[in-house]
C-alpha cells in the first residue's frame, strides 16, 4: 500500500469531508456524542492530530480509520460487490470452496484482461 499524497490527518479529514460534501458543522453533528464545529476545525489545521473521535469521524465519512490516520491504502472501504449475499455467508464456507471461487475471479479477471486487449 502506498501513502496517500495527502500528508496529514488535517488534510486528510479536510479531504474525505469535502469529498463528502459536509461542513465541518454537519459532521460535528454526525457523531455521537455529537462534537463541537470547532474540534473538527482543530485537526484539519493540525492544532489537534491524536483526537479520541478520529475512529468515529471516520465512520461518519464512510472511510478507513487507518487511512485517515496513517494516509496508507484506500480511503473508501471496498463496497460489497454482491448485495444479495450476505457477507457472513461467505466467512462460513470451508478453504476449499474459498479457493475455487478466489481462482473462479482470477479467471474472470484474466478472461477480461484478454478480452479487454482485442479491443484496444
């Protein structure tokens, strides 16, 4: 995983909150225990990086603590690709259904890479 560009919690928030188009009030209002408009305002001007609130300010933006945190991986969380499969139905199977259907995708994805190249 590479470090986000965005070199600091502040500017990170700054940019999921954007990205999500609240006012530092909105998301203040988000949590609970809702917080103050200016708590928000003192991590993205770094006064303030180590808050209590960052892993629910990050569940309130819908991204990673870790991201938010560090700058490292994703900022969004991968959705589910298969809303009509509950999750927990897919940790109950046994390893060797998980490898059929891990080497099923890796097919699909080659079949499309190739696909994809007669194309270009």
């Amino acid at each position: 995983m590479t470090p986000s560009p965005i070199n600091s919690i502040g500017a990170r928030l700054l940019a999921a909150r954007k990205k999500r188009g609240l006012s530092q009030e909105a998301l203040a209002k988000l949590l609970n225990p809702p917080i103050s408009q200016s708590a928000i305002a003192h991590i993205e001007i770094g006064r303030n990086e180590t808050s209590r609130h960052i892993v629910w300010i990050a569940a309130a933006l819908h991204v990673r603590a870790e991201w938010l945190v560090t700058g490292k991986g994703e900022m969004f969380e991968m959705e589910w690709p298969w809303p009509d499969t509950p999750r927990y139905t897919l940790e109950e199977l046994p390893p060797p259904v998980l490898e059929d259907i891990g080497d099923y995708i890796k097919m699909k994805i080659a079949q499309q890479a190739r696909h994809s190249e007669e194309y270009d």
